[in-house]
C-alpha cells in the first residue's frame, strides 16, 4: 500500500535505512545532516509521487522488505586474487585458470550478487533517472562493507566519461559513494578520479578484453589522493577490470592504498554468458 503521508512514510524508511546500518558496525555509523537532509526531501517527494518497488514493482516502498530480504551479502572466504567469493581460502575458478589477476587494488568487496531484485534496481538506478533509489541501495552497500576501509579513509566514485554523464545526468557511482560516505563517516572526493578517454561498453568482452578496452582511461588528482587509502566505489562489479584501472591512476597520483567497493558482484556464470553476447551499448 502507497504512504499515506508524509510522518509515516519517513519513519519507515528511516527505521529500514538504521536497521541496515546498525547490521554494519554498531558505534561506528554516523548520521550526517547530509543524509538526513536527502531524507526529509525524498520523504516530501514520495508524498506528492508515491514510490514503487524497483525490485518488484509493488507500490510503497523504493526498495522493499521482501525484496530486501532476497539481497544475500556475500561473506568470506574471497578469491586473494579478484575476491569473488569462494568455498574455501585461495583463488576462484576464474583466477586458477590463469585469468589476470587485480594489479592494483588491494581488494574488492561487494554486497550482493548482481541477480534478482537487486539487479531489477541498479537498472533502475543507471538508466529509470531513479536517483533517490540510490540511498537505499547504499545503505545495503554499507551494512555489507565487511569493514575492510581504514578509518579515514577518502570515498572515490568510479568516473564516468564527461560525454556519458551529460547524457545521463548523474553518475550512479558518485550517488552511493555519497551516501556510503555519509552513513560510514568518511570523506568523499567526487572527482578524485576522472576518465580521460571514452571507452567502449564492456558488455560481451572477455576478461583480457575488459581490460585492454579500460587500459589509460583514467587519470586521478595528486592533490587530492596522494597519501590517502581509498575506497574505491562502483555499481557493479565484473572483472574487476574498470576498477583496477582506476586503481591503477589513484595509485599513480600517490593513493597510499585502494580498495574496490561495489553494491553488486556479477557470477562467474553470468559472466561466461554475457561474453556470448555482441557488444552493446550503455553496459558495464
Ligand atoms: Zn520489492
Ligand atoms: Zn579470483
């Protein structure tokens, strides 16, 4: 059932977003005015617009319980090589068969699998202009982080090339690092890193050709990074490849150290599948 009013439909997004959070790190989570701010504004929007699901389309919520409760968070062990989970210590299938490894990120984490309902959202998210979807799903993001980021540590988006962000508007990456930041305390540099080079979407190539096609595209500030342990935030995760190159700049302009954090994670399987498929636009 759509919110009814303004007090209700803000207390229950408040109680979800803090039930979340407190699953993270209790005593560690702070509440900028920030995000409390965004609150207050998507609470006065629901009530004029009254949100959907984006996982199932049932009216009410932005991201529902159910759905929600179809969002498994990865847990250890990770691959040491490209930290895709796996059943015991070592290296995923993917890094044994003699795939590259990540070069410059220290690790990578993720929330969830990028399947189901949460895979529904992120479309959403990238390509519905669902902008306030974004701190609810960053809230998931947050409370999955198994604490790998050093206190301190600086808030990186994943740039987009200038050209895809005039036409989309936004840069889904940028909204959860924002709100990744707020609910964890830490700084945020929204152009810590920039693209210096379009690439071609990554949809359909191999691993070696992922990383071929994102080789040089980035470039990061010395004055911003230098010295910092970054974490480096995107939407999904594949390869690995898009955020190593990116590691690869922050580390170059002197990053201390990068960690790649992503809400979602693509399967193995999938990722065999999709590179079945002829490139197509606006993918990973
Ligand atoms: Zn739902
Ligand atoms: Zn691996």
């Amino acid at each position: 059932m759509a919110p009814i009013g303004f007090p209700q439909a803000n207390l229950r997004r408040r109680k979800d977003n803090m039930a979340v959070a407190a699953a993270s790190r209790p005593g560690t989570v702070r509440w900028p005015w920030r995000f409390w701010t965004r609150q207050l504004v998507w609470a006065a929007v629901d009530f004029v617009f009254p949100p959907r699901c984006a996982g199932c389309g049932r009216p009410g919520q932005r991201f529902c319980a159910a759905c929600r409760s179809e969002v498994t968070p990865l847990r250890p062990p990770f691959c040491e090589g490209c930290g895709y989970p796996v059943r015991q210590a070592g290296l995923c299938r993917q890094c044994q068969s003699g795939a590259e490894s990540l070069r410059s990120l220290a690790g990578v984490r993720s929330a969830a699998f990028f399947e189901g309902p949460l895979r529904q959202a992120i479309h959403q998210l990238k390509y519905q202009r669902d902008v306030i979807l974004a701190d609810s799903l960053a809230g998931l993001m947050s409370a999955a982080e198994p604490g790998s980021a050093p206190a301190g540590s600086l808030v990186v988006p994943v740039p987009l090339a200038p050209a895809r962000l005039a036409a989309r508007g936004y840069n889904q990456a940028g909204l959860l690092a924002r709100t990744y930041a707020d609910l964890r305390g830490l700084r945020i540099a929204p152009r810590g890193a920039v693209r210096v080079r379009q690439t071609e979407s990554q949809v359909g190539l191999s691993a070696r050709q992922r990383r071929l096609n994102v080789a040089g595209a980035f470039a990061a500030e010395v004055g911003i990074v230098a010295g910092e342990r970054i974490v480096l935030v995107d939407d999904v995760c594949t390869t690995g490849a898009t955020l190593d190159a990116c590691a690869e700049a922050l580390l170059a302009a002197g990053a201390a150290q990068v960690w790649g954090l992503t809400l979602a994670r693509a399967r193995l399987a999938d990722l065999r599948a999709d590179a079945l498929l002829k490139p197509a636009g606006g993918g990973y």
